[in-house]
C-alpha cells in the first residue's frame, strides 16, 4: 500500500510538474513571439520611415532644382571675365523703376509693356514651382507676393504723377510747331525720383542732366514731323517733343536740326525752373520711397531662396509625396 501510494502521488505530482512546465513554456513561447512581433513591426517602421525619407529627399532635390533655376546664381560665383558674369533671374529694382525677373535666353525689346515677374516666364507654370509656394515655401511665396505688391504702389505713385502734373510746353515757330511727346512727362518724373533717392544732387544737376540728353532727331516715316530724342534714364532714346512741319513748306528736316535740339533745350529749361519752384510733389517722394523698399524686398527675397537651397530637407506635404510614400 505505501508504495502504491508513493507512485500515485509521485505520478500526479510529475503531471502537476508537467502542466507547470507546459505553461510556463506556452507563456514564454507566447512573450517572445510578442518580443519579436514588436521587434518586426519597429523595423517594419523604422524601414517605412527610411523610404519615406528617401522619398522627401527625392523630392526636395526636385524642388531646390527649381529654386536655384530661379535665383541664377545660389552659388554666387564669379566669372574671370568681368563681362560675361554669371547672370541671376531675380527681380530688379534700379535708379528709377522696377525690372521683371529675366528668363534665359529671352529676348525683350525697350518699348514692350510686358507684365511684371518676379519669377521668370518659363517656370511661373512649372507644376514643382507651383507645389514648392503652395506647400513647401509659403515664406518664399510670401516675398514674391510683396515684391508684386510693391511694384503695384509705384505704377500708382506714376500713375499719378503723370495724370495730375502737367508741365509741358508747345512752342510755335515760323516752319514747324514744337508739341510735347508722351514719353515727357516720364523722362522729368524719372529724373525726379532720381533725385528723390539720392542719385541726383540737386535741382542745378537735375537741369543740366536733363538738358544734356537731349541730343538727337528722327523723321516721321508718314508724316511731316521731326521728333527731338532724349536719352532716358531707363531706355535707349525717346520722343520727348515733336516738330510739326506745315506739308507746304519744303524744308529739309535734317537741316533745322540743330536749331530743334537748341529750342527744346531751352523749353527743358524752363519745365524744370517752374517743376523747381513747385517741388515736392507727393507722388514722387512716394514713388522713391516705394522703390526703395523694394530693393530690401528683393534682397531678403534673394536671402530666402539661398536659405532653401542650402535645407537638406523641405518640410511640408503635397500630392506628390502622397502618392509616393509608404503608408500602413
């Protein structure tokens, strides 16, 4: 009996060892099965994330593509040759008026009204350009929309000096009459925000300046008329006054020339003695001002687009990184 009753208790007591065992290895089968779940699911992530970095990195290399097209120049290098340095496509903002960002190898011509551009042409519809304001540079879209907006203020300072002020003189002459040109009331409001800004000394080189582009005629192809040409501050040659010569009389343009260049020399005298006496005028104090401004706005424009060429990676979400990244 008392073996009997050691085997029976020494059996159950090996089946209880036995369940013990069996559920101390189903638990630890069941914690390391969770271990390397988690382990696989944390790679899982941490290759997703990886991808989805090299993804961005992709992308952003697309983008800076557009942005250093856009400045030019990002490296600011310098060519040997003092003439042939290499050009940036930024806005401008000169003496006296503002210039559209120039695209390469584009051909524009002095007497175009062209719309004014603060990237150039050839990338304004680019769908990256577009994507890089919209989502990934709103700072960089900010300045460019401030530069326009600049730009704007002053053609309407121009505007307004040029409706309101009138300073032109007609003169009559025994063989022609002289009559003002349209491009006159531009040429004496450049030369004024010239000397607004500080380009111009005073009113004594203001009036010399002015006179001294006055220099050359041109023939009407179609009509009796002589036009006396003044070399503007921001173009080659415009009409500033046109002699009118009565069809009947037959007089050679090319000889009066010389006593056309003396005559509206001295008219260009007296428009500037009676601009003088009048001056300041709001709209050219404005004008300066305005363009002043812009040249800082086109400065931190130009310091924000060196910014992002040089960010490893540009933050923000678009379709394109949708489309392409790895989701769960």
């Amino acid at each position: 009996m008392g073996v009997g009753i050691q085997n029976r208790y020494g059996s159950e007591w090996f089946s209880l060892l036995n369940v013990a065992v069996s559920a101390a290895l189903s638990s630890a089968l069941v914690l390391l099965y969770f271990r390397q779940s988690a382990i696989l699911e944390s790679q899982k992530e941490l290759l997703k994330a990886e991808m989805n970095r090299g993804i961005r990195e992709q992308h952003t290399e697309t983008l800076r593509e557009r942005v250093r097209k856009w400045h030019g120049n990002p490296d600011r290098e310098i060519s040997d040759d003092p003439i042939n340095q290499p050009s940036k496509n930024l806005p401008f903002v000169g003496t006296v008026s503002f210039s559209s960002a120039p695209s390469p190898n584009e051909i524009s011509y002095a007497f175009e009204e062209d719309e004014f551009r603060v990237i150039p042409q050839y990338l304004e519809n680019d769908r990256y350009m577009r994507d890089l304001l919209e989502n990934h540079a709103p700072d960089l879209k900010k300045q460019a929309e401030r530069v326009v907006s600049l730009k704007e203020q002053f053609d309407t300072h121009q505007q307004k000096f040029l409706t309101e002020f009138n300073y032109e003189h007609e003169g009559q002459y025994n063989e022609f009459a002289l009559e003002p040109q349209d491009h006159l009331s531009l040429w004496l409001f450049e030369h004024l925000v010239r000397l607004e800004r500080g380009f111009t000394d005073d009113f004594a080189e203001l009036r010399e300046r002015m006179v001294s582009e006055v220099t050359d005629t041109t023939h009407h192809p179609d009509e009796p008329i002589v036009w006396v040409l003044a070399k503007a501050t921001n173009v080659d040659r415009r009409a500033v006054y046109g002699a009118r010569y009565d069809e009947s009389e037959s007089v050679e343009w090319n000889e009066s020339r010389s006593e056309l260049v003396g005559e509206v020399e001295k008219i260009v005298r007296s428009i500037v003695d009676n601009v003088e006496a009048d001056y300041p005028f709001d709209p050219v104090t404005q004008a300066a001002d305005t363009l002043n401004q812009g040249a800082v706005a086109v400065d931190e424009l130009e310091q924000i687009l060196i910014e992002y060429d040089g960010k490893p990676i540009y933050q923000g979400g678009c379709k394109y990184l949708d489309e392409a990244e790895v989701g769960d």
